[in-house]
C-alpha cells in the first residue's frame, strides 16, 4: 500500500470555499487501476489559517504515480480556482505503508 498526502494551508473564514471547491469537483479516481481511498481532513485553525490535508490510499507507489502521469490526473486538477483561498503551494508527502 502507498499514501500521498497533500498539505493545504487555507485562509481562515474561507474553509467552506476550499471544501465545496472538493466537493464540487469531478475526482477521476473512480475505477482509477490501484486506487482505493481518499479522505479530505481538516487540521487546526492558527495564525489566521487552517491546515487541510488530502489523503489518498493506492495498492502501489507504482498506481499513484501512474495516476499523475494521466490525462485524468490532470482534468481533476485543473478544474478549480482557489486564489485568495490556499495561502500557498500544497506540500505533497508520500508513504510506503509498512504495517
């Protein structure tokens, strides 16, 4: 198993935009080859922002990076504007699940 996590720092007061802008959106992970779960989280509010993170479960390392290689990959994530929003560029993290 393989985990990307995204980490997203949003502007506070605006969560229901970055959460509708997920909800909203077509993901393209259904019937993705080697996708098994996604969940979106909210962290704490800080500092005048709020963390979020994308949690996405794969059979492989192999299946996400395919996934980021489609042409898919890139319709899902060229689909919303979410200037004034996040405060800035997502830091992806990746997982090999060990246990």
């Amino acid at each position: 198993m393989f985990i990307a996590m995204n980490r997203f720092r949003v502007a506070a007061g605006r969560e229901e935009d970055f959460e509708a802008a997920w909800r909203d959106r077509e993901s393209h992970l259904d019937g993705t080859p080697g996708f098994v779960d996604f969940k979106l989280l909210r962290g704490p509010t800080d500092d005048g922002e709020t963390l979020y993170a994308s949690h996405s479960t794969w059979a492989s390392r192999a299946a996400f990076e395919a996934w980021t290689d489609s042409d898919a990959f890139r319709r899902a994530h060229g689909q919303s504007n979410l200037s004034g929003v996040v405060l800035s560029h997502p830091s992806l993290e990746r997982f090999e699940v060990v246990l």
